[in-house]
C-alpha cells in the first residue's frame, strides 16, 4: 500500500510539474506571436490549468476505467466551485465581473444540466461526446469574441499576469517548444502512474474507482486550479480568479469529459447512484453560484464558508456512503434541511439585491 501512495503522489506531482511546463511553453510562445494576454489567460491557461484532468480522464477512459474518468470530472467541478471559490474568498473576498454573472456563470449551469440529459439513459456514448466537443469549440469561440469586448481594466489584469516578460528570440522560442514537449511527456507519465495507482488504491481500500475519482483525483488534479485563483485573489486579479474555476468546469465538461466519452470503448457508463446524487449534485453546485455571484457582485467571506461547508458535506457523505455507515440516514436528514433553507436564503438575498438595484436605477 506504501508504494500505491508514492506512486500516486509522484503521479499528481509530475503532472503538475507537467501542466506548469506546458502553460509557461505555451503562454510565452503565444504572446511572442502577438496573441493578447487576455485571450491567452481564456483558452492556453484555461486549457493548461486543466490539463492534469484531461491526462488522467483519457488515460482511464482507453483503459476502459469509466468510472475514474466520470469521477474526476465531477468531483473536480463539485471541488472547483465548492473548495477553490471557497477558500479563495476566505483568503480574500472576490469581486464578480459582469460578464461571469450574466454569461459565463449561466453556460456553466446549462452545460452542466446538458450533461445530465446526455447521461440519463446510462452511458455517455461516441454521440455525446461529440456534442460536448462541438460545446467546446462553440464556447472558445464565444469566449475569444467576448474578450474583444472586456473593459479596459479586465485586459489589464490579464496584461500584468499574462503579458510577456521575455525577449522575442529564436533561442527563447526552441525553450519554450521544449517546456511545451517535456509538459506533455510529464502529463503523459503522470496521468499513466496516477491512474494505475488509483485503481490500486480503491482496491486496497474496498471502495470503487469512482469515489476515489470523486475524492482524491478530483482534488489533486484541481491543485493547478487551486493555486491560480488563490494567488490571483490575492493579488486582487478577482476575474482571473474566479474566471479560472467557472471556465475550468466548462472545459471539464465539454472538453474533458467529452473526449473521454469518444475514447472509451463503448462509452462510460453513468451509474444509477451518479444519475441519483452525483450529477444532480454537480448541477446544484452550479446553480448556487448564479445567487452567491448575483448578491453585491461578490463572494464575502461568509459565502466562502458556506461553499467550504458544502463541500466537507458534500465529502464526508460520499465516505460514509462507501462505507456503509449507519450515520448515513441520519447524514440525509441533515443534508435535507441545511442544503435547501441556506440555498433559499442566498435566493432571497440574491431577490433583494435585484430589487435594490432596480430602484437605484430609476
């Protein structure tokens, strides 16, 4: 079992190493041909902070482990929301763009309901997954277009994280080709070492690939995202910060989940269990970030809490439910009150603030 763990642990770290190559490789070689750093920040970063899910899904998913691929694409959304905003807001309270209230928060929700319709009938098949990438391209699309509109203060967020640092040379180009390369082959090793020890772990420990896909995968495969919206937060960066996690759960889903569904064979089978908690889960996650989002445009401290607690709930019910715990009637009962009355409260705040604003407009 030792060695199960330090081959997981060498698994997430050298795919972190890995995505941190290929997003410095592919940032610097991105602007050294003039691509804006905000389009840069959109698609390479978002597409790189991602990468170590993307290893991981189809690394599992041609192997035939559908239940690790579909666990660490919503385990990671449940965890990018309900963990990074939440503690992200703990660290320092975010300010929420218009954009990400009116339009990237609501994709979000609608992707994540799409997902659930596709897998209602038990299988995320070829089909599906081209849907989901044809989501994808429509939405990297739509998202290049809206940053030609962004206010002049958002593209300066993105110039100081993203802009150039470095000379635009033949040597630095072949450097950054070479961070590109040894990146991918690190996400390659990484993905091959996490997903063989995963599969080892979830044996030793009698629970299935899924919840160890829910759980540990999911959140050592979201440490890159964990790290860019904590130190953007920090550095007041509030769009890139929360941009990060609401983009990497779109990507997750259209990208990520999409080409693990046409590189499985025959498919992922969804469980009953993930049609009946998981999923619906993943939507509620995405559904209360519109009236958190919505209430003064920001994510206070308070509602940083409230995500964090979700999550730890979230957490300790899938334990318990691997388990087989006895507490696991009375962990529904509880689930069944704390989750519904805070999330109407958040509505009702969220009905206020509108309101509010409406009569200061006129």
């Amino acid at each position: 079992m030792t060695t199960t763990i330090l081959l997981f642990l060498a698994g997430l770290i050298t795919l972190i190493l890995g995505a941190d190559l290929l997003v410095r490789g592919a940032s610097r070689l991105a602007a050294a041909f003039g691509v804006s750093p905000l389009v840069i920040g959109l698609t390479i970063v978002a597409i790189g902070t991602a990468s170590p899910e993307i290893a991981v899904s189809l690394q599992a998913a041609a192997a035939g482990q559908g239940d690790l691929t579909l666990g660490n694409v919503l385990g990671s959304n449940i965890f990018n929301i309900l963990f990074i905003l939440g503690v992200t807001a703990i660290v320092a309270p975010v300010v929420i763009a218009e954009q990400l209230i009116r339009k990237d928060a609501p994709i979000m929700l609608g992707i994540s309901l799409l997902t659930l319709v596709l897998a209602i009938d038990g299988n995320l098949g070829w089909f599906d997954g081209v849907i989901l990438l044809i989501g994808m391209i429509s939405y990297i699309v739509f998202a290049l277009r809206q940053s030609k509109e962004e206010s002049k203060a958002v593209q300066a967020e993105y110039a100081q994280e993203f802009a150039p640092k470095e000379p635009h040379t033949a040597r630095n180009t072949i450097t950054n080709i070479g961070f590109i390369l040894v990146g991918l082959g690190l996400l390659v090793l990484g993905s091959n070492w996490l997903v063989e020890s995963a599969s080892q772990i979830a044996k030793s420990l009698g629970v299935s690939e899924l919840v160890i896909g829910l759980t540990i995968v999911a959140a050592g495969t979201s440490l890159p995202e964990v790290a860019t919206s904590v130190i953007a937060a920090l550095k007041k960066e509030s769009d890139i910060a929360v941009g990060n996690a609401v983009g990497s759960n779109i990507f997750n889903l259209l990208g990520v989940l999409g080409l693990g569904a046409v590189v499985a064979p025959g498919g992922i089978a969804v469980a009953e269990r993930v049609l009946q908690f998981d999923l619906p889960v993943m939507l509620f996650v995405a559904l209360v970030s519109l009236p958190i989002f919505y209430v003064d445009s920001r994510i206070s401290r308070l509602d940083g809490g409230l995500l964090l607690s979700y999550y730890v709930i979230y957490v300790v019910y899938i334990i318990m439910r691997a388990a087989e715990s006895p507490a696991i009637s009375a962990m529904s009962v509880f689930m069944s009150i704390f989750i519904p009355l805070t999330f109407s409260l958040l509505v009702i705040a969220a009905y206020r603030s509108m309101r509010a604003r409406k009569n200061e407009n006129g």
